[in-house]
C-alpha cells in the first residue's frame, strides 16, 4: 500500500513539474531594429532562433534573411517592402514554424510586434 501511494505521489511530482515547465513559456516577440526603412527590415527576436525567411504580402514564396552579429536578421530590398510579414525559421525541435502577418505594414524601427506562439 505504501508503495502504490509512493507511485502516486512520484507521479503527481512529475505532473506538477511538466506543468511548471509549460508555464514557463513566453510570447515569441519581434523586435523591429534601428535603420528600418520602407526597403529595409530589420529583426530582433526574444530568442534565438535560424534560418529565419519573411513573405511579404502577396509574395508566391519566402525570402530569406541576412543574419548579422548581434542576432540581428536583415532583409534589404530594392522597391518598398509590402507588410504584413509571415516569418518563417527553423526550430531547434527540428521542422519549421511559420507566424502569419507577424510584422504589420507601416512597421517603424524600435518596435516590438509580439506573436502569439510560445517559445
């Protein structure tokens, strides 16, 4: 008997803490970095991530972006970029996310755009 309530509470301790870890859990956000322009993006993100790749609106396929030394991820373009911005990256549990309209249009330099998927 003793034992069985001993299983019981073990596996009440490794419930609690699974919970625990999942609370844990914040808002992957955007950070919009200095030098952004209507032909230049620039993105921060709260956490580390790669292969990170924006589709502008009405764009057939993502474009993948420059990433720099501080964590920074650059997309320059040509002609003005049109907004919202889908994002795109690699996670670290293997496959890709993607965050729809993540990045509004008019977006502004030193902004922060926060998503709704947990990280």
């Amino acid at each position: 008997m003793a034992s069985t309530r001993s299983s019981v509470l073990l596996a009440a301790a490794a419930l609690a803490a699974l919970l625990a870890m999942g609370s844990c859990a914040s808002a992957l956000t955007f950070k919009t970095g200095p030098g952004c322009s209507e032909t230049k993006l620039v993105l921060i993100p709260s956490v580390a991530i790669s292969e990170v790749e924006v589709k502008e609106k009405g764009a057939d396929d993502f474009t993948a972006l420059k990433e720099g030394p501080t964590g920074t991820w650059t997309l320059e373009g040509k002609e003005a970029l049109k907004g919202p911005f889908s994002i795109r990256f690699a996670a670290k549990s293997g496959g890709y996310r993607v965050i729809d309209d993540a990045i509004p249009t008019g977006f502004k330099s030193d902004s922060d755009y926060k998503t709704s998927m947990q990280v």
